[in-house]
C-alpha cells in the first residue's frame, strides 16, 4: 500500500505563488518506480488533471491551463513530489490532489492512477 500526504495549500491573492508537496509513505513501496501527478477539483467541476512526472524525473507533463506557471519535480530519496504553482490565477482555486501509480508511461486521466491523497485545498483570491 502507499500512502499520500498533500501539504502547502493556503490563500493566496492573484499573482501569487504556492508549492505543494505530496510525501509517499508504505510498507512495501518504491517511489523511484511509480510515476506521480498532481489533479485538482474545483467546486462543481470534475476533478482534471494538472501535471504529472515520470518515475526518474525525466519527462514531465502540464495541462494547457498550467503549462508555463506551474512547475513539477521529485526527489526519490525524499519520497517526495512538489508542485511550484506561480502566477496564480482565480481559476486555479481547487483542491489539489496527489496520485502515483506504477505504469509504464505517465498518464494523463484519474483511471492512470490508483493512489491518491486525500487532498490540499488553494484559494487564490482576485
């Protein structure tokens, strides 16, 4: 089993910046072969997805909404995952949750993944 653990949410005015950080944790688990993301839900909306990092680091992935203000990175030795989430808009206010999963490829819709947090919520006030 693997736990998540999302953390680094908060309010924030438009403009501004936040990094999230998603911690893994389980008896029996290898970071360095699960590929992670980041998906968020806004109230009343299906929750989309955001960002996701392949099991090294190497490829990384940015929905249109995202790509070019958010950043996403890892450190295995960590088991951790963060998202940098610049530029902030009011359309970014969700909660924001951490999955992995251990497929081959990055994926890109909530069926990829079967580990998720239980969410941090972000506010980015106008």
């Amino acid at each position: 089993q693997v736990q998540l653990v999302e953390s680094g949410g908060g309010l924030v005015q438009a403009g501004g910046s936040l990094r999230l950080s998603c911690t893994a944790s389980g008896r029996t688990f290898n970071i360095g072969a699960m590929n992670m993301a980041w998906f968020r839900q806004a109230p009343g909306k299906e929750r989309e997805f955001a960002s996701a990092i392949s099991r090294s680091g190497a490829t990384t992935a940015y929905s249109d909404s995202v790509k070019g203000r958010f950043t996403i990175s890892r450190d295995n030795l960590k088991n951790t995952v963060w998202l940098q989430m610049n530029s902030l808009k009011p359309e970014d206010t969700a909660v924001y949750y951490c999955a992995a999963d251990y497929s081959v490829t990055i994926g890109r819709t909530r069926s990829d993944y079967n580990y998720w947090g239980q969410g941090t919520q972000v506010t980015v006030s106008s």
